[in-house]
C-alpha cells in the first residue's frame, strides 16, 4: 500500500528488490567455488597419498633385491647364472619404466589441476566482478533516485501550501 500512496517509491522497492537478488546470486557464485576449491584440494591430497604409498613400495622392493643380491654374492659355492640374472634386470628395467611413465602422467595431471583451478579462479571472477558493479551502481542509482524523490515530495507539498493559501 505504501507504493500507491506514493509512486516516488516503486522504484526503490524495484531497486531493492534488484539488489537483493544479485547479491543471492553473487552469494551462491562465491559458495560454488569454494565447493570447487574444496574438491580439488581433496583431488590433490589423494593423488599425493598415493605417490608417497608408491614411492614408499618402491623402496620396499629395491631393499629386498639388494638384500637377495648380497646373499648370493656371499655365497662361494653358488654358480651365477648371468644370462638369468641379464633377464631379471631387464624386467626390473621395463617395471621401472612403467612407474617412470606412470609417474610421469600423474604429473601432468596434476599440473592441468592447478591450470584448471587457477582458471576457475579467474573465470569466477570473471563472472563476478560485473555483478558486483551492477550491484555498486545499483546502489548508486537508488541514493539517486531517494534523493530525487524527496526533492519531489518537498516541491509537491510546498506547492499544495501554496494552493491552500
């Protein structure tokens, strides 16, 4: 009711309600990127647990060959097969490399992470620095307009005095 007694007001209630609902939608922006931040924070420290846990079995096994290798060398009675212990290495080569490659693609993976997430970064802000201005001149506008309606009203009951006397 108080907008029909004065029409000065409808647009302050439009304004507001305007203003009310960029900032739902910047509020709701800013809760989708910390959902993403959270999600590749998460990514990050499995994929972290996981090379340590690989790293970690690694060192397991090479201590073992390098235990097995001494016992056999301390050995004077036993007889070296070279041609089997040639094709051991080399399979223990081609086990290494396929951790190598593996390792080397988790890598890139985890460096298109931090690419995307620095550009999520940026596009979300992207996205929320016009709303922002809007909102600033949104708020402008409605200082505006409070200060133009009352300068109306003023006129119009100086004039309605005016019209009484």
């Amino acid at each position: 009711q108080p907008c029909r007694d004065n029409p000065g007001l409808v647009p302050i209630s439009l304004a507001r309600a305007m203003q009310q609902e960029m900032m739902h939608e910047l509020q709701k922006m800013e809760e989708q990127q910390e959902l993403k931040n959270a999600m590749l924070e998460q990514l990050v420290t499995e994929t972290a647990n996981h090379l340590n846990k690989q790293v970690r079995s690694w060192d397991i096994a090479w201590t073992m060959q390098e235990e097995q290798e001494r016992v056999k060398a301390e050995c004077s009675s036993c007889t070296f097969d070279i041609n089997v212990q040639l094709g051991e290495l080399l399979q223990r080569c081609e086990k290494l490399q396929e951790q190598v490659d593996s390792l080397e693609s988790r890598q890139m993976a985890m460096g298109k992470l931090k690419k995307m997430r620095s550009n999520w970064g940026q596009q979300d802000t992207e996205l929320i620095q016009p709303k922002r201005d809007t909102v600033v001149q949104m708020q402008r506008d409605y200082e505006k307009l409070s200060f133009i309606s009352g300068s109306l009203q003023k006129d119009s009951q100086e004039k309605q005095k005016a019209i009484e006397v």
